[in-house]
C-alpha cells in the first residue's frame, strides 16, 4: 500500500471511529455497565447510517488492497443494518467485553448481560467459538459494531416455540408459580401459562363445591413438577404463551378410545361431582384398574337415575364405585349413564297409573310453566300452568300450591317412550301428612 493510500486510510477510520487509529488499537476498551435488558438501541438517522455503511464499506475494501474502481463496483448490501442477524468468531474475552470478528465488516463488541444471559446454561464462551448476535448499535463509543448475543436468542427461542406450535410437538415444562386460574411455566427462557381447563384428567383438580380456594391448594401441589404439554398459542408480539397439557394426552387417549364402543360396559369409580354431572375414571378393557392411564367420562346429570335430580350430590359422592354404560364418544370426550342400567320405570307405568284417575302428589318444584309432581319415588309429571288456568280462573299457582307439599292430582296423559305425564291439581287442599 503506497503512502498516499495509507493516509487516506487512516483519515477514513479516524472519522468512522473519532479516535486516532493508533490510539484505537492499542487502547483497552473502556468497561461499561451492563445492558439490563435487550431492548434494541434507537437506529441512526437515514443520512448517518448510510454515512457509516460507506466509511465501513471504503475501510474494509481499502484493508483488502481493492482499488477504488474495486470500490465503485462492490456490491455493498451485505453490510448489515442495525437488527440484523449477524454470525462471526470470538477473538477475544474479557470480564465484561467480548470481541467478535466479523470478517469484512470489522469487529464487533459483545457488552455484559447481552453475551452471558443469551447463552444456554451448559454452553460457554471461548476464544474461536462461533456466535450469532444481533446489531444493536451500527459503531459504539469504542469504535466497534454493538451485538447482543441475548436478543438472538431470545428471537431464536420464539422461532423455536412457533416450530414446535406447527409441528404440534409435545415438550415437558417446569411449573414455576400458581393461582386461581392455572399455572405458570417456562419453555426456552419464556414465561407462557396453563389455563385450569387445559390441565389433563389426571391433574385437573376436581372441587365439589368449585371453591376457588381449594382449588389452588391442589394447583400447588403440581409446584416444580415437569408436565408433557403442546403449545396452543404463541405471539411474540404480546409475548404470549399459552400451553395444554390436555392436548400433549390426546394421542394417547385417542389410542385408548380407539378401543371403546357405545354400548360398551364399564366399571369405574367417580372422580368429581359438578352440577352437572359426575366424572367417572374408568380402565379400558384389558388395562391395569389401577394405572395411571385410566380414561375419564361425563354421567350428565340427566343421565344418573330416571328421576329428577336437583343436585347430583344429593345421590353420587366422590370415591363410589359406579357400573355405566357408554352412549357417545366425541374426540376424546366419552359420554356416560349409570341409568341405562338401571330398570326403566316407565315401561310399567300403565299397570299403575290409568288417564283420568287421582292420585296424591308431591310438589318438587313450580317453574313458570307449571309444576313437577312425584307420584313415586321415580314417576313424575307436570301440571302445566295453562291447565291451572282454565280449572282456577283468576288463581295463581306458585299461590296455591307449595314445594314439599302433598296434593291430589288427575292424571291427563300418560307417554311411557317420552317419560311424559300430563297432570291436573284436583282442589288445591293439600294432603294431610301420613304418620
């Protein structure tokens, strides 16, 4: 390189770094504190950063012996722009600087929390490692392009979690907090939550009085525990991670339904009681009564006996033991009733009860379109409200009669297929009570 060359050279980094070139290279970088988090740096204006781009562009063209013909037909656009991605190897590493070469483009500068919070636990910075970092500042204080091997992670983590959401992969996560609502866990460094609902049967915790409280006492319990779970959401603009535990088993129950018919025969034992219904967790034909793998189905509450039922609980508790029949299977959602096995009283309504007849009743309870009234423990029909009507003008019936209470009725119809019977209130005296 002649003179003239030199000179021009040393003129052109002076003015990219603000300091002499000199003093550049035998100067220790200063230390600075580190970056608490990887929030990317303001860019350049339009101007400054195309400034910079050129003088990085002369400077290394220059270094490679290039002549300015060379320079005029370099295609330029490899110089990296300020978030870009960017790959070199480590040169050099102090308490708190890394130095990276980056080939043609220079050297780059790694500060702090933005080298050692970006690497993986069991992973280690040394001399000739290979790093990929992000651009955070085009030329730092020092001279150097800023990188943060943090922030590509951190991109690296959320392209992993998209991944595996496309791939539906199941992944185990460490449970780090709870409350009411679900769990707080962790995949790839990135806080993401299990939502109560999406909790397998096994974990799901089954309160019978849905008190929140007691709840969260068995949410606990699953404290720093790994779960198989998929991913069912992520948006890393929101930072939103949502995951199910429910979805890692669906293969697996799938598997084990596969097995299973409607009509199907199961014993089983109840696992939780809800207004609706009871769970019931039962073997599939051929497994382990007692493994962990038992499937659970819904006995709606329509589907526990042949008679009303205002509060299941009132007939079924946690721990029995139930025989019931499978009557549909959705997905990995079965459907359970423990009264298809149980004799149908309706089917011998007829040699008890005759169309015209009075019986004595007792009210279970007045809806605005009339009554429900049990002729026995499990015959039940309904004296409409427009019946009332038409025998009581100007009477009101939640008025005239009352829950709990025992009156005469006329029978007005009898459906034994729909379990349907029309009924009548005869005068409206109540009975008086049997000793």
């Amino acid at each position: 390189m002649s003179t003239d060359e030199k000179d021009l050279l040393d003129k052109i980094v002076a003015e990219v770094t603000g300091e002499n070139v000199t003093k550049a290279k035998e100067s220790t970088p200063k230390q600075r504190k580190p970056i608490p988090a990887p929030a990317k740096v303001a860019p350049k204006s339009t101007a400054q950063k195309s400034e910079v781009i050129e003088k990085i562009s002369v400077v290394a063209t220059v270094e490679s012996g290039a002549t300015m013909e060379d320079l005029l037909e370099k295609d330029v656009t490899n110089i990296p722009q300020l978030g870009d991605p960017i790959t070199g190897t480590v040169i050099d590493i102090s308490t708190n600087i890394v130095l990276v070469d980056l080939g043609t483009v220079g050297t780059g500068m790694v500060i702090g929390r933005e080298a050692k919070s970006g690497l993986s636990e069991d992973a280690k910075l040394a001399v000739g490692s290979k790093i990929e970092a992000v651009v955070t500042d085009m030329i730092n204080e020092e001279g150097y392009m800023e990188l943060s091997i943090r922030e590509a992670s951190y991109e690296k983590a959320w392209d992993d979690l998209r991944a595996k959401k496309e791939n539906e992969s199941t992944v185990k996560t460490r449970i780090l907090d709870v409350n009411k609502g679900g769990l707080i866990v962790e995949m790839n460094g990135i806080t993401g939550f299990l939502p109560v609902s999406q909790l397998s049967s096994k974990n799901y915790p089954r309160v019978e009085d849905g008190d929140r409280n007691k709840i969260l006492e068995l949410l606990k319990q699953l404290l720093n525990k790994e779960l198989p779970v998929r991913i069912l959401d992520v948006e890393q603009e929101t930072e939103k991670l949502i995951v199910s535990e429910k979805a890692a088993h669906s293969d697996e129950e799938r598997n084990a339904i596969s097995g299973l018919s409607v009509g199907d025969i199961v014993d089983g034992e109840v696992s939780g009681v809800v207004d609706f219904g009871a769970f019931v967790k039962f073997a599939p034909t051929g497994a382990d009564a007692d493994t962990e793998h038992r499937l659970e189905g819904l006995v709606h509450i329509s589907e526990l006996a042949w008679q009303l039922i205002a509060n299941p609980r009132e007939i079924i508790k946690v721990g029995d033991k139930v025989k019931a029949k499978i009557i549909g299977i959705d997905d990995t959602r079965i459907s359970l009733s423990v009264k298809a096995l149980l004799a149908d009283p309706w089917t011998t309504i007829t040699t008890k009860y005759e169309v015209g007849k009075e019986y004595p009743g007792t009210v279970d309870k007045i809806n605005p379109f009339g009554a429900f009234v049990y002729l026995d423990s499990d015959i039940h029909g309904l004296a409409h409200v427009s019946e009332f009507q038409e025998a009581f003008p100007g009477k009101k019936l939640d008025e005239t009669i009352s829950s709990g209470k025992n009156y005469n009725w006329r029978v007005l119809s009898i459906e034994p297929k729909e379990h349907r019977m029309g009924l009548i209130l005869v005068d409206g005296k109540e009975n008086p009570k049997s000793e």
